[in-house]
C-alpha cells in the first residue's frame, strides 16, 4: 500500500530496504533473527513490487535486489565476486553499494528540504491530526533556523581564517629559516 500511495504522491519513487534477503546477507528484521513466517506471500508480493519496477514506476535503490533475488551466483557476481558470507564477515561495501548510498544520501538531502518546510507550516497531534501552525510560531521557527546557519557560517568563516593564518605563519616562519631557499 505505501509504495502505490508514494507513487501517487512522488514523481519518482525509490524502494531502500524492500526485499533485502538473506540472500543479501540481511535478516528479515533488523533488530532479531526471525525469519519469515509466509515466504509464498514474500514472493508474490516482489514479483508485484517487480511488475511495478519493469514498468518504471518505481525503482529499487539499493544495489543487486533482482540479482540476488534471481540466484545466489548472480548475486555474488553483483557483488564483485565475493560471496556474501565474505561480504557479511568483512562488512565491505561495493562500488555499487556506495553508489546507492551516495544517491540515498542526495535524495534524502532533497527530502528533508521538502519537509522542513511541511515541518514549519503544520503540526500533528493524536487528538486534533494535522493542522496549520500559527505565523508566529512559523516566524519563530524560521528565525531559530536562521540563527543557526548564521552561527555555522560564523563557525565555518573563523575556521577557514584560522587555517589561513596558520598557513601564513609557517609561510612567514619558514622565510626566516637560516636554510630557506626561494622557489626551492
């Protein structure tokens, strides 16, 4: 049901997660080993979820789901040729698995633009649900935002002059050195 809903409401959908198996070296649930109590129904569902993605209206973003979903050999081949028992042991991360991380990382980056700006004009509560937070406190929300970009332009500015300083100084040390050489 969320991905159809996230389909609808996103004009691209990316599906982080869905279907790792232990065949990617991942456990049905993060936090246990327990393993899956319907694997006919786990099955039905990818081959949908796999309808969807043939079709372009979603799309997996982690590395080698089909693959490792298809055989274990096409999934170690994904990986590079290690076996994911090798992966697993050495928690190594493939070319394709830090390529996946890098576009979550943008992608999460562009998300939370997004919602930072649904986070400062509404609010939720379990008794009244989604309503419009009043200007003021919007106001008040921006200022505090503002504030603290400042301070970590501020920070990043001294920073930046005090590595300038630091250079200039040994630069400045380094011409009253008995052994200087110019353009040596």
């Amino acid at each position: 049901f969320a991905i159809l809903l996230a389909s609808q409401m996103c004009h691209q959908v990316s599906l982080f997660g869905f279907y790792a198996s232990n065949r990617h070296g991942a456990r049905h649930h993060y936090f246990n080993s327990e393993v899956p109590s319907n694997q006919d129904r786990d099955e039905s569902e990818y081959e949908r979820v796999l309808l969807l993605v043939k079709h372009g209206l979603v799309r997996f973003g982690d590395p080698c789901v089909q693959e490792c979903h298809d055989s274990k050999e096409r999934c170690e081949a994904c990986w590079g040729g290690a076996s994911l028992e090798e992966l697993a042991s050495r928690e190594r991360w493939s070319l394709a698995m830090k390529a996946a991380n890098s576009r979550r990382d943008k992608q999460w980056a562009e998300f939370v633009k997004w919602d930072w700006k649904m986070d400062l004009e509404w609010s939720w509560d379990d008794e009244t649900g989604l309503s419009p937070i009043p200007l003021s406190r919007q106001l008040a929300i921006q200022e505090k935002a503002a504030d603290k970009r400042h301070q970590e332009h501020r920070q990043k500015t001294i920073a930046k002059r005090e590595a300038q300083l630091a250079s200039a100084k040994a630069a400045a040390d380094a011409m009253h050195n008995p052994n200087y050489v110019a353009g040596a």
